[in-house]
C-alpha cells in the first residue's frame, strides 16, 4: 500500500510539473499577469548564485526554487532574511522560513514572506501634491510545503501558497500550488570507505498555478452625481489577473577537490555506514531553464565553493533575451549575482547557524541585498 501510494503521489507529481509547459514562453502573454512578487527570490544563498540550483538546492531554502529539495532537512531548520529590493526605492522584503522532519522520510515546511513599500502620499485631483497624509501597501504570502524521500535516488514534494495583496481600501487574495521533484541519478560517485555520493543530479519544479485573483473593497467605488442632482455611490469592477505561473528544469554537479569522510577527521579511522563525505575543498557547477508563461524565458548559471563546509562563496549569472538591448529589455536585473555564507558549529551533532549574504545587479537602482540569518538543528 506504502508503495502505491508512492507511485501515485509521483505520478501526480509529474503530470502538475508539466501541464504549465503546454502554456509557456508565450511573449503575447507579457504584462497580463499579476502578483509578480512570486517571482522574487526571497532567500539569500540560492539568490547569490543566479537561482540555478533547482537540481541540488536542499534544506528550507528550497521552498522557492525546488520544494523536493526540502524532504534533505536533517531534522530542524529556521532562517529569516532581509531583502533590501531595488535600492533607492524604498522597498523591503522579511521572509521566514521553518522546515520540521517528521517520520522517517517526510518534511513539513512553513515560509511567511511580507513586502513594505513603505509610506506612500495621499494624492487628490485636487491636492496631487499630497499633504494628506500618507497610506502603506502590504503583500504577504504564507506557504505550507511536504516533502519526502521515495528512495535512494527520487525526491519529491508540494505546498500551497496564498497570496495576499492589500490597500487601506481595496484587497485581493488568491491561493497557488507548487510541486518539484529531484533526482539523484548515481553517476560520478565519490566512494571513500563505505561511504558514497552521487554528484550528478537533475531537478523540475512547477510554480505558481493557482487560482485568478481580483481587487475589491471600498477603494473600487467613489461618489458621482445622478442626472437628478443626487449623490449615489458607483462601484468599480476590477479586472481579474492570473498568476506567473512557470516551470524551472535544471542539473548540477558536485566537484569534491580535497574529500574525505568522517572517520578520517577521527586519526584515520575505518569508514563505517554513521559517517558522512566532507571535503576540504568543493565546487558546484548547476544551470537550468525557466520558462515563463507571462514573462521572457530565462537560462541560469551558477558556481558555488565551499572550504570545509564552513565558508561558502558564488557567483551567478542570469539571462533573458534582449537584456543586453535598452530599447529591448523588460527587466531591471543586468544579469550578475554574488553571495556568501560563513557556517559556525554549534556542536558535534552537525547543528549550525550561518550568515548569509548575496547582491544581485541592476539597472537602475543600486541592486538587491540580502541578508539571512539561519539555524540547523
């Protein structure tokens, strides 16, 4: 029954992750959808290195880019990160992140993520200069992910997200599912004792399919005269959007420099099956493919080296077409992306808590910094 059940939720799985492609890169499509906040990388490392890594993304960072990759968190997992958007703009982005294993093989994950745009003036027909006083936006997104280990090589999840967008006066509110699989495929294994790793891995991740969204409140209705001379109160319909729904398909492959296992930090000792790889010296090398359905298709590339799995620099680059063209380009970012992470132990039993940072370029602005504070138990 266990196994069936497997099978079935796979099953699901793939046909969620490749219904949107059907859909797809369709540039007639550009500008007609909404909540375009679901396209922001919230996270600081996977941001740093151009969100290439949808094939070996792993732990709660994993809720943007790959949600199977959350089913590797080793017991507990808590990270928030402060983004500072567009610098110049006056927008920020809080995110928080909690990622729980449950059982022997699942995950359950929670991430809030909250957008200010700060104090924005009251404006009249009258008084266009403001002095009114001021009004603030509000976008929240919450998300409730499970992920889970089906064997050796397949992992897979989903989670539900609902989007809130909100005015003093008018308030729209949809719901989205995202569902990812990755998969370790046994090629290029590192053996060292009775230890191994597989270095090649693929992953496909579905976002962002979910329900239309429209506005609606007091701020969609004013007071007009009738042809009486009475006042009345007319009241607005808006128009529904769609949400940026797309599919990511990328791979990665792990470089280990200077490896070892466990047991040899331990005077060279045997490898037993309770060790685990580490290596002094690591390179990542991941890409992958986006293709929106409202937006231009992108490719993204990215490198990640880590030393003793204490500090950890990338660097990543992303590219859409006509991006290079002034007249062309329908994107603030200019492609470039960098990050770091400083690891610092807390005990033998694998429990950290770590520094991230990463900056993506743009133009204008003076680009996207962000900053996450993060704790493995």
């Amino acid at each position: 029954m266990k196994k069936r059940f497997q099978k079935l939720l796979i099953v699901t799985l793939g046909c969620l992750l490749l219904s949107p492609a059907l859909m797809a890169g369709n540039e007639q499509r550009a500008g007609s959808a909404g909540a375009s906040e679901l396209l922001i990388n919230p996270w600081a490392r996977s941001s740093g290195w151009g969100s290439a890594n949808v094939g070996c993304v792993q732990g709660l960072e994993a809720l943007y880019q790959n949600i199977a990759g959350t089913a590797f968190t080793r017991r507990t997992e808590l990270i928030f990160t402060n983004s500072q958007y567009l610098v110049g703009s006056g927008i920020n982005l809080n995110n928080f992140g909690f990622s729980q294993k449950v059982g022997e093989v699942g995950v359950l994950s929670v991430g809030v993520m909250t957008m200010n745009f700060g104090d924005i003036d009251i404006t009249t027909e009258e008084l266009p200069e403001g002095g009114l006083g001021t009004y603030s936006v509000s976008y929240n997104n919450i998300q409730l992910a499970y992920a889970q280990e089906f064997s050796n090589s397949i992992y897979g999840g989903m989670s539900v997200k609902i989007i809130n967008e909100g005015l003093p006066d008018a308030n729209a509110m949809g719901f989205a599912l995202d569902a990812g699989i990755q998969y370790v495929t046994g090629i290029g294994k590192d053996k060292l004792g009775n230890r191994k790793r597989d270095n090649l891995r693929f992953g496909i991740s579905m976002k962002n399919v979910g329900s239309t969204m429209k506005f609606t409140g007091d701020g969609m209705s004013f007071i007009g005269e009738s042809e009486w001379g009475t006042n009345m109160t007319v009241e607005q319909r808006s128009a529904e959007f769609e949400l940026p729904s797309l599919i990511k398909i990328g791979a990665s492959y792990f470089i280990n420099l200077d490896a070892k296992t466990t047991s040899d930090a331990r005077m060279g000792e045997e490898a037993t099956d309770a060790d685990e790889l580490i290596s002094n010296h690591q390179l990542i090398i991941a890409a992958n493919f986006t293709s929106n359905s409202f937006t231009r298709d992108q490719f993204h590339f990215g490198l990640e080296y880590g030393f003793k799995d204490l500090y950890f620099l990338r660097g990543g680059y992303i590219y859409e077409k006509g991006m290079f063209e002034y007249t062309e380009r329908n994107t603030v970012f200019t492609g470039p992306s960098a990050g770091i992470s400083v690891h610092i132990p807390m005990n033998n039993s694998g429990s950290v808590i770590a520094i991230d940072y990463s900056y993506r370029d743009t133009n204008p602005f003076d680009g996207v910094h962000t900053v996450g504070a993060r704790i493995t138990l």
